[in-house]
C-alpha cells in the first residue's frame, strides 16, 4: 500500500458544504474509501477521516472532531467493513450529527455468523496463497515480530483476493498500516460483539439506515440483514449480485453499487 508522508487525519473531496463522510475499514488500514469519495465529490462536498487512534472511545472522538469542525452537520455517514461498524456506534451515540447511515460490506452483527468469515476466505486460497494466509496470521499474533504494521498490509490484499468476486483492474490506495490500532480497537469491537453490546447500541439510532452488501462477500450478508432488521426503525437492506466486499472494484457490480450509492444520498 501507498505511503503519502505529511497525510494528517483528513482528505477533503468537492466543494463546501461537506455533508457527507466516508468511514475506511481497518481498522488501522486508512485510504481505501478514496475511489469512493472521488466519484461522490460528484454530488456534494464529501470528506474522508482517516483514523488513528487505538480504542474504539478513541475513533469515535476523532471522528467527532472532523465532522464537528469540517462537516456540514448532520452529515450523511457512509462506512465500509470495520468502518461500517464504527458509523453503527458514532451514530448511537452521537445521533444529533448524522442524518443518514449507509453501512458497505458491513461486519457481522452477532457472533453466530463470524466464524464463516475466516472458514470461507481459507476454501478460495490456492495452496500457495494459504501457506501466506497462515504465516501472516502467526506474525500478525506474535508479540516479539517487528514488522507487524508490514504483515497487516499483507494480510489485507491477501484477503481481498478471497474477498472479491471478479475484480477491475485498479489501484491500490490504502496509506500505511497501523497493527496497534487494528489490535487495540478490534480486540474492544469484538468483545462488545460478543456481549451483544455492539447490536444493542442500535436501539440508539434514530435516522435511517441502509445496507449495501455483496452476496460474494465473506463477511455473510444475513449477519447484517437479519440482526439489524429487527433493531433498527428505519432500515433497508440492498443485496448485490455477483459481488465481493468492496463493491467499487467489482465488474459486475461497480454500476449497480453506485447508482444504489447515489440513490441513497
């Protein structure tokens, strides 16, 4: 992945007013949400958080910040992966500044579901490609390697590999990986999962809320569609065919996900 030396915690898209946000996934892997911001920039002002810090109390409060001194408030927030997640939480517990949530490729919601996202990935690596997949992991939970931010960025074009259904050619624009804050922040995140904290918070969220999914995507789309349908008031859920978790890079896909996209802001 790109490293762009000088990159604070903000890329601005478009012209003033900002009223929409784009969440990257991760955590610790900022930059990916870029094409996605390129092409919105088309209907408004839109900005793009990169977050850094290392507990989920932590991203909220950052993410608090920009929107508070940059966005035009209540913005329309529009989260990918983990970054969905993170949107999910930051709209329950600051709901006076988010006016719309669209979650993309989205986590699973209840434990029940997670175990098939690491068991699907493994059954579409060639052999090669799991021999890397195992010793990624295993850098990824040593606490004496020293190259863990390098192996997290291996780590995640590995899985994209498994992630994505018939890939565009494009480019890579993730900046530098960060292990400690996807550690500190996922390691929170799935405990409140676990818990049912994490679902329960949605009880909070009072604007609507969309869900765009590929029916590729390992992360299994009834984790979202099922739990959130029966928490959220207001929410819909928008199945994608032939598609894989980043639905911008999909050929069959990338059409239809932006006029959904577009659609919905």
């Amino acid at each position: 992945m790109k490293n762009y030396p000088g990159i604070n915690n903000l890329r601005k898209y478009g012209t003033s007013p900002f009223n929409l946000a784009v969440i990257h996934g991760g955590p610790g892997a900022p930059g990916e949400m870029a094409p996605v911001a390129r092409e919105l920039s088309a209907f408004g002002g839109v900005l793009e958080p990169l977050q850094t810090a290392i507990t989920i109390e932590g991203q909220v409060r950052e993410l608090s910040e920009v929107l508070e001194k940059y966005g035009d408030l209540p913005v329309t927030l529009i989260g990918f992966s983990w970054g969905a997640m993170l949107s999910f939480m930051f709209t329950a517990l600051r709901p006076h500044m988010v006016k719309k949530l669209i979650l993309i490729g989205s986590g699973p919601y209840e434990e029940k579901y997670v175990s098939n996202i690491t068991k699907t990935r493994i059954s579409r690596l060639g052999k090669e490609d799991l021999k890397n997949f195992v010793r990624l992991t295993e850098t990824l939970n040593d606490p004496s390697a020293k190259n863990r931010n390098e192996a997290l960025c291996n780590f995640g074009k590995l899985t994209l590999k498994a992630d994505t259904y018939d890939p565009l050619p494009h480019e890579e624009e993730g900046l530098e990986c960060n292990y400690e804050s996807f550690k500190g922040v996922w390691e929170e995140a799935s405990e409140l999962r676990s818990k049912g904290k994490l679902l329960e918070l949605g009880k909070e969220i009072r604007c609507q809320v969309v869900a765009i999914h590929g029916d590729y995507d390992p992360h299994p789309f009834e984790g979202v569609k099922e739990p959130l349908s029966r928490t959220l008031k207001d929410f819909r859920f928008i199945l994608l065919e032939k598609c894989g978790h980043q639905p911008w890079i999909e050929k069959e896909a990338k059409v239809k996900f932006y006029n959904s996209l577009k659609n919905e802001i």
